[in-house]
C-alpha cells in the first residue's frame, strides 16, 4: 500500500497560552466534519512514559527494551527510546493517510504556523507589544531585533550604543521595543512582590524566551484576544481570529490546510496507432494496464474516474475492483488533442481538484497526487505542474476545476489543442525536481510507453 502524506499545521505559542485548549477543540470540530486528524504534542521535558508503572508493557521497558508495542482491538501504541530528539517532519512523515496532522510546538518545524495569544499571559502580552512596534516599523515576520535590545543593554558607552543605533538605521524601534519590555518588567516585579501567581520576570531569561518565541516568517494566522496583536496582524496582513472563534479557525485550517478533496482521473482514450492497439487494455504483468494505474492511483482519490471511447472495453472493471465506484466518461468534444482530453477531465469530475494522469504512466504515483494537492493549497494557484529537464509533465499535473474549466473550454472552442497554451492564461506553479523527489523518492514516476517494445521492455525491468 501507498503511504500518502499527511498535511500538517502546527498551533504555537508561549507556556499557558492556551495551544492545548485550542488544539482539542480544532480536532473537535473537523471530526465532525468528517475528517481524519492526526496529532502530536511537543513534550519538552525530558523523559516521559505513557504507560502505567507496573504494568506488563512498562515492566519489560524497564527491564530495558529499547522499544516496545502495545498491540490491543482497535489499537496500537509503540514506546522506543532514540537518541536526541525526532524531528517534526520526521514525526509527520510517519503518519501518512490523515487528511490533517495538528502539531502542539515544533516552532522551529517549518511548518505553516497559527500563533496563540492569549490576554491575561503577561508573556504573549509583551510579545503582542514587540510585534506591533515591529508592525509598525516594518519589519518582516521573524526579525530579531530583541536581540539588539538585550545588546544595547550590555553596552556602556553612550558613544557605542548611539553607534549600533546608526548602523541598524532603527533606533526608535529599539527604543519602544525596550520601553515595552522595561514596562513589563516594572509589572512583573511589582506581581512578584505582591506574590501574584501570574507574575513572570522580565530578565535576560525572559527577553531570550521572548526573541525565541516571537512569530516568523511560516506564520499563516493569529489567533487572539489581545488588540495589539490584533492590530499587529491587520498590518502585517495575517489572518486574525477571537480566540473564542473555534468555527472560524475550523473554517480557516480546512480552507487552506487540509488535505482536499481530489478527484483522479485516469486518460485512457482509445485505439492507439503506435502501440496496436488500446493503451488501456495492452497485457502489462499478466492484466490489462489499466489495472495498474488503478491499483496505483485509487488510494489518492476521492473520486476516480477514466475517460476513454470504448467504455464497453473497460466494464471488467467493475468486476475487478467491486469496492470502486469507478467512472467511465466519453470525451466531451469531437475534437482530438491534449486540451481537450484535458476538459474532458476536468468536466467529469465533482472534486475541486482533479488530478489527470495518462494511463501510459505505468508508475504513475498517488504520492506524487496528493504532495501536489499540497502544494495547490499552499501556493493558491490553477494548476501544479511537474517541471523538469523535458519540460512539463501535463498529464501527471493537478488542475484547479473552478478556474481552469472554462478557460480550457474557451481555448478549445477556439481550434487550441495544446495544454500548454492554456498554461499561459493561469497561474502555474511549477512542481520542482526535488519536490518530486520528495514525493517519489524512487523516481520513474513519469516513463510512459508508446509501443509494445517499450512497455515489454518496462515489464521486464520491473519484475527482474
């Protein structure tokens, strides 16, 4: 079986920010949308057991097991010991088939990331003040000029400090941004005097925690009560949600974050010149190929359907996968050529995205489909389209069917039968090398046969 990514977004924020709370809640609330969710919880603590002392499972970990499963109806829980710490994208990787993976911390992931902050934590209430000067300055997500306050508060010299300030060309920044934190510390201190439980010191400590713990650059939104961190995230164009507002982020995370819906359409057209006969049917270890790009594909699709001419060819296919409610479509046009297979496609299909892949792609990926699907999210574009040194891979492409539909129509009413005519009146992201490489790190995803010799010829290598 395929192992298909998952999506993952990470929620952030600083100790009794309230990520947990949220968490729960988003997880909550997009199971009852119908959704697979996936977690992980940054621990930062060392050493931790999720198992109970004295049980058998605990007993033989102590014993020293360096890795043990607990395998139960309905569950299965793996304890291992490893040196350092995994990796986030590591954690993530290992949990393939979810239409989302939330993850608790990993600021330092890469991941695109929702910043909890929450009024009444003095800690996010001077981070939301730091952010707004910065707002306000113009510096980008990430810029770490609380490090250059906690410099300018080591330096002695009048003359020095007036120095730095001229060669960050910043000075008022620095100097709000010192007020801001010097504020607080007065707060602190007082809270700290009057035993306050809520008090929290602003020290070198607590400028470190601040800078280390400021959003950055993978911040996609702000989730907050507090109106400077509203107003910084207005100037800063971040989506801005109440933390109250768990329908709205829901609405949010599934928009832009989980894994969409895609319908697969497989081009299996009809009668071939080059190979004799259909593509479809020819014999590829010891069935018809169509059958492959099946076997291949149907993990990645919420809907799965084939185009071809010869319908009447392909009903074994109901036969051959009775658990698949499989589609066959005619073309839509007369017409012959890629454009208009390529509207075919995306006419047949009820997803918002739809994933065409020619039925001569005999390693063709459901990886590939859905890491491209990603992508589509992340980058809000037409079409995702594999790039390399031959150019574009059109039919193992990703078509956005609200915006490229009737484009592609329109094209094709005026004679165009190219897809990459099309491409020049949409927004294309172009699928990387490496991106793919991530995606099918065994590669081949693209070789296609044309005759018998060559699909031969790709049997043999296959099953040696």
């Amino acid at each position: 079986m395929v192992n298909i990514p998952s999506p993952a977004l990470a929620i952030v924020g600083r100790h009794n920010s309230g990520k947990t709370t949220l968490v729960v809640k988003l997880i909550a609330q997009l199971v009852a949308r119908g959704f697979d969710v996936g977690s992980v919880k940054h621990h930062h603590r060392t050493g931790f057991d999720i198992d109970i002392p004295g049980k058998d499972s605990y007993r033989q970990r102590e014993a020293g097991a360096s890795e043990t499963v607990i395998s139960a109806p309905g569950q299965i829980a793996r304890i291992a010991s490893i040196e350092g710490e995994a990796e986030c994208d590591a954690i993530v990787r290992s949990m393939p088939g979810h239409d989302i993976v939330l993850v608790e911390g990993y600021r330092k992931s890469g991941l695109p990331t929702i910043e909890i902050m929450r009024e009444g934590n003095n800690a996010d209430s001077i981070v939301a003040e730091v952010l707004l000067e910065g707002a306000k300055r113009g510096w980008p997500l990430g810029a770490d000029f609380t490090q250059i306050v906690r410099a300018l508060r080591d330096i002695d010299s009048e003359e020095e400090r007036r120095r730095v300030l001229r060669e960050t060309g910043e000075a008022m920044i620095f100097a709000n941004v010192k007020d801001v934190l010097d504020r607080h510390q007065e707060v602190s201190e007082a809270r700290r005097r009057a035993q306050d439980p809520h008090s929290i010191a602003v020290d070198d400590k607590g400028l470190k925690d601040v800078r280390a713990k400021m959003p950055h650059a993978n911040t996609v939104a702000i989730v907050t009560n507090i109106p400077a961190a509203q107003e910084a995230a207005k100037l800063y164009g971040l989506p801005c949600f109440d933390i109250n507002d768990v329908d709205g982020i829901t609405d949010f995370v599934v928009e832009h974050y989980v894994r969409p819906r895609v319908s697969v359409v497989i081009q299996a057209g009809g009668e071939s010149r080059r190979m004799g006969q259909s593509k479809a049917t020819v014999p590829f270890a010891g069935k018809p190929l169509i059958c492959r790009l099946v076997h291949r594909l149907h993990v990645a699709a919420d809907e799965l359907i084939i185009t071809t001419n010869e319908p009447e060819k392909l009903s074994f296919l109901a036969d051959e996968f009775p658990e698949l409610d499989i589609k066959l479509v005619k073309d839509a046009f007369e017409l012959r050529g890629a454009l208009p297979g390529l509207y075919t496609a995306l006419n047949a299909a009820s997803s918002p995205y739809v994933a065409v892949v020619a039925c001569d792609m005999v390693n063709a990926s459901a990886a590939l489909v859905v890491a491209e699907s990603i992508a589509m999210n992340e980058k809000n574009c037409d079409v995702v389209v594999p790039v390399n040194k031959h150019g574009f891979e059109p039919f193992h492409a990703l078509y956005r069917r609200e915006t490229c539909l009737e484009p592609i129509r329109a094209s094709v009413l005026q004679g165009e039968r190219r897809v990459q005519a099309f491409y020049e009146h949409a927004v294309v992201y172009e699928f990387t090398q490496e991106e793919v490489s991530r995606a099918v790190p065994y590669g081949g995803c693209f070789v296609n046969c044309n005759t018998p010799e060559e699909l031969a010829a790709l049997e043999r290598a296959l099953t040696e």
